[in-house]
C-alpha cells in the first residue's frame, strides 16, 4: 500500500488570467508544475506527491482560471520561496498558497474533495464554456502522483498479476478514511461500481448520492 511517511502540505498553484485557449493554460500548468520540481531550490524539498487538476472561471466569468491542488511530502517550503520559484518557471505568475497537513484525516478530505471535482459548478453554467472544456481535457490527466508516490504505484504494478488479499472492505475504507492514497482510489472505484457502499462506506466530502436500486449490488 502507498502511504506518505514524511510531512505533507497543501500547494495551491495558479497561472496569470489570459484569453488563451484553455488547453494551452492546462498544458503551461501542468509544465510549469514539472518545472517546478527540477528547480534547484525545490527539487529537494519535494519527495513525492500528487496533483489535482481544478478548473474554474475568473470573476467576470469571461476567462479562465485553471490552478493545480497538490499535496506535497518532504521538507519544508517558505510561501515567499515558493512564490518566487514559481515565477521564475512561469514568467508572470506568482500566486501560490501552502499549508501544513496537522490531521491525516485533512489529507483524505482534500485527496476526495479534488479527485471528484476538477471543473467548478459555474463552468456547467455555460454551455459554450463547458464544450470548451471537454475538449480541453480529452486524453489528459485531471490527477497524477509524482516522485516517491510514483515509484510506489509503478512497483506495485510490475508484482506479479495474482489474486491479492488487500484486506476487508472496513479495513481498506478505515485507512483511506485515514488519508491512504491508495486505499482511497480503492474506495473509489468501488463506490462507481457499487453505488450503495458510497451510504454504508462513506468518504469525506462525497456525497452519498441517490439510492441506486437498478445498479449492481455489492456481493
């Protein structure tokens, strides 16, 4: 199982508001994050993680506003560090927000709370703006780990193919509850497949959703 041993943080980075397509912002984003981590004064500091891609609309409803939700584990970063390493591998842009993560339990709500939650509601709003982003995000990845958290699930994935015992449903749903990354991409998928766990076997921050009595019923 993947599990983060070191300190971990909240990252929130963003991109200066243009007019350019949002496929162009999404692809300076996700770059720019890349070469975020092979700056010289952050390389270190970030060990493994994950990002999660959120889309919204500025104030005025008339541009975008794409930004990355990262958790972070390794050392620690100054906000005026990050600011600055930030700018420099994006040229204009310098917002970025960090966070200590005090409670696992933090670290399960915020993986749920931007896992199932890449475009703001607004965007749904606006027909043309939401073609725009269904397009935009064709064959990309709205979340993907990195460093250490990488190399973990790429290990895991190269053991031989057989029947593994992960544990009991409560067990697996106890620890991704917990703020373990791979037990809550298990839960996940279970809940997609078997809607009724979602009220038995809830996550934080994921609603239950409706009854589902036409679905699959978990054995």
């Amino acid at each position: 199982m993947l599990d983060s041993g070191g300190d971990c943080r909240f990252i929130t980075l963003t991109i200066k508001h243009s007019d350019s397509p949002l496929v162009v912002q999404i692809g300076r984003l996700i770059s720019s994050f890349k070469l975020l981590r092979k700056h010289p004064a952050i390389a270190a500091k970030l060990t493994g993680g994950a990002w999660f891609l959120e889309v919204k609309l500025s104030k005025d409803k008339a541009r975008w506003h794409p930004h990355l939700h990262v958790i972070a584990e390794g050392h620690s970063i100054p906000q005026s560090l990050l600011s600055r390493c930030w700018l420099e591998v994006t040229g204009d842009s310098f917002m970025v927000d960090i966070s200590a993560i005090n409670d696992p339990a933090q670290r399960a709500r915020y993986v749920t709370k931007y896992a199932t939650k890449p475009l703001h509601n607004e965007v749904t709003l606006i027909p043309a703006k939401l073609d725009e982003f269904v397009t935009a995000i064709k064959g990309k990845r709205l979340y993907q780990c990195f460093g250490l958290w990488s190399k973990a699930i790429k290990r895991n994935q190269q053991q031989k193919r057989g029947v593994e015992v992960l544990g009991s449903l409560d067990s697996i749903h106890a620890r991704a509850v917990a703020g373990n990354i791979s037990d809550l991409v298990l839960m996940h998928q279970a809940h997609a497949r078997w809607p009724a766990l979602r009220k038995s076997h809830p996550l934080p921050g994921v609603p239950p959703g409706p009854d589902n009595s036409h679905g699959e019923h978990f054995p």
